[in-house]
C-alpha cells in the first residue's frame, strides 16, 4: 500500500500527483527555492562568524602595532 503525498496549497489538502503539471512544477521550482534558501543562510552564518573573528584579529594586530611602537618611542627618548 503506498501512501500519496499530500500538499497543502490556501489552507486545502491535495493528492500531489493530482495537480496539474503547472502547479507541480511550481510546487518542485519552490522546494528547490527553499533549499538554496537554507544553504545561503549556512553559508552566511559561516561569513558572519569570520568576519567577527577577522575583525578581532585586525583589532588585536592594531593593539600589539600600538604597544611595540609605543615601546620604541620609550627607547629612543631614554
């Protein structure tokens, strides 16, 4: 016995492979949609999280830059 997949389209069930091809194709043009959707807010989660850490980087290279030429500036006026 194989159980027809079912799609809910304004609120009403349908037997998906009763809806005509158009709205299949419309119905399979969404699913693929919806999957690129949820990889491109992966992958944005991954360019958020580096550029956080890259700014923390650039943050901390401009600190160490500041404290070595300060330190310099001490020796030289000794």
């Amino acid at each position: 016995m194989s159980e027809e997949q079912m799609i809910e389209i304004d609120g009403e069930s349908y037997e998906l492979n009763t809806l005509p091809n158009d709205v299949q194709q419309a119905i399979f043009l969404f699913g693929k949609a919806q999957d690129k959707l949820t990889v491109a807010k992966s992958e944005l989660s991954i360019y958020d999280a580096a550029c956080a850490s890259l700014a923390g980087l650039v943050s901390a290279r401009m600190k160490a830059h500041k404290t070595a030429s300060n330190e310099e500036a001490e020796i030289v006026s000794e």
